[in-house]
C-alpha cells in the first residue's frame, strides 16, 4: 500500500431507537463477525475496537408529539457524539457501526465541531436510499431515522437540533446525497427549499456513476475532511437484502465500488459510519459481507495497483 491511513478505532452503536423495525441493534456484531477489523487490519491500518457504546434499551411505543423516542434518540446520540469526538481529538478515524441511521446526527455533530475547531473544510457524503430530510410534520411515522439530515440542518426538536450546542450543526451546502430513490411528498419540498445537492437514481442513471461522483467530490482539497455516511439500504437490494427499509433500484454492486473507490482516491476520507444493516432480514450474514467489501474498497483495495 502506498497511501498511509490514520489509525482506526471501531464503535458500535447497538440500537433500533429511530427505526421502525427491530434489528438494526444487531448490525456491529454482524460487521464484527464479517471480519471488518480482520479486513482492515490485513491492509496494514492500525485498529482498535472501542466495543459497543451502552444506551437506553428501546421501549417501542408510539410517537409522542410527533417523535417515537425523543429521549431515547437523544441519549443514543449524545453517546455517538462524544465517542466520535474523542476519537477525532485523538487523531484517530472513527467508524461509527450502527445500529439506525439516527445516529448520522451525533456522528456529524462531532465531526464538524471538529472541523470547526481545526481549521478544516467539511464534505458530507451520505450514502443512502432515503433522503432523511423529514419533520414530525411531513411523516406520519415518527421514526427519527427518518430525520438526522433535517435535524444536522436545524430542523427538527431543539433537543437533536442543538445536540452541540449550536444549530445548524451544519450548512446544508456541506452534503451531497448519493443514490436516492425514496422521498416522501413533503419531504421533496423541504429538499428543494433548503437546496440539498442530490444525486438520485435518476440522475445517475442518465450521467453515469463516475460523473455524478465527480460532481459529488469537486472541491476537495487538502484541506477536506471528508465523511461517509454509508446507509447500507444505499445498495439495491439485490446486492444488500439485510435492511429494513430496502428500496429497488440502487446501485449494483460494481457502481458501489466504484463510489467507495473514488472516495479512497480523494485521500480524505475522515470519519465513516455503517448504517441499518440488520441481520435479522438477512441471509448468512451475506449482507454484512458486502458492507465489509465495499469498506475495504474505501480504505483502498482496487483489481489493480494504482497510483
């Protein structure tokens, strides 16, 4: 390997809190018993597992003004925020293993105080089939794995909201969305008012993966710190059954890797989360395997050395 990578410390995040099906609790174990820390290490990176941060057990009650388990939520992501941050001041790269993708909203909250206090350029990549920019208002659900883009933005309970202690936690500019495919009616309005940059199915369709990760990754620079917001649902369902909330239609499992080694070739990837893999909806853990693949491909593993 040519390319030096900090070193990697593991957190799981072992819940379902903003979900609305059981099962993403499971999701770190199942990365772990795919050899994600094998896989990482075999490429001469430097990991420690953290093991599995300790938080409010899921009640699964219906919402409450809107929001299935504010409290809950909150304390989950209070967690995640303060265990990404020690990894950031410590010079390390957190993967973040979920888990639901609620927790997006106090892995990104961490990552950009950091990014504030060190002078650096934040990018956003969030990987997903969903766009994650809902309020109580738009979705009947509640679920708040439906929300952390919106909350990251402003929008949302002043308790996720001002998770950091300031809102926005970040500017809506700082994201790019790859892969969506399910938006809900009010949620395309609020998507198009606070000008998200998504590159949907379509759009990849008609340019081309290499173009739209072109676009995506203009601008980074030295000065980047690049995070990755991997919703595994990201991938058509085909390629990742283990979701609980699969949409058909995504990119296949050659367009995946090529998004993941184009994020390696920038060399600024920072911080990573692994979303809603749950391996109750899979089989033989296949899914969690695929997830695995396409981490290493982030971390640099390509059919040939290149420069």
């Amino acid at each position: 390997m040519s390319r030096r990578y900090p070193p990697v410390s593991i957190i799981g995040a072992p819940t379902d809190i903003g979900a609305g099906d059981r099962g993403a609790r499971l999701g770190p174990e199942a990365l772990r018993i795919a050899g994600l820390g094998e896989a990482l290490v075999a490429r001469g990176i430097d990991v420690v597992d953290r093991g599995n941060l300790d938080g409010p057990r899921n009640p699964w009650l219906a919402p409450v003004d809107g929001y299935r388990h504010l409290a809950e939520v909150v304390e989950w992501n209070r967690l995640a925020m303060e265990a990404v941050g020690a990894e950031l001041r410590a010079g390390r790269m957190p993967i973040l293993l979920g888990g639901d993708h609620c927790l997006g909203l106090g892995s990104i909250t961490a990552v950009a105080r950091h990014c504030r206090d060190a002078g650096k350029q934040l990018r956003v990549l969030w990987l997903d089939a969903h766009a994650d920019f809902n309020t109580h208002e738009v979705t009947p659900s509640g679920n708040v794995h439906g929300m952390p883009v919106a909350c990251l933005c402003g929008m949302g309970p002043r308790e996720l909201t001002h998770l950091g202690g300031d809102a926005p936690a970040i500017d809506p500019a700082v994201i790019r969305q790859i892969g969506i495919r399910s938006v809900d009616e009010g949620e395309k309005r609020l998507v198009k008012e606070y000008g998200l940059d998504v590159y949907d199915m379509r759009y990849i369709d008609e340019v081309g993966m290499r173009a739209a990760m072109e676009e995506a990754l203009d601008g980074i620079d030295d000065n980047t710190h690049l995070h990755v917001s991997f919703d595994v649902d990201f991938l058509d369902p085909s390629v990742a059954p283990g979701v609980g909330t699969t949409v058909p239609g995504g990119p296949n499992y050659r367009e995946a890797s090529l998004v993941m080694e184009m994020i390696a070739d920038t060399g600024r990837m920072g911080s990573l989360d692994i979303m809603e893999l749950n391996p109750i909806l899979d089989a033989n853990n296949a899914t969690a395997l695929v997830a695995v693949d396409l981490v290493e491909s982030l971390f640099g593993k390509s059919t040939l050395m290149r420069d």
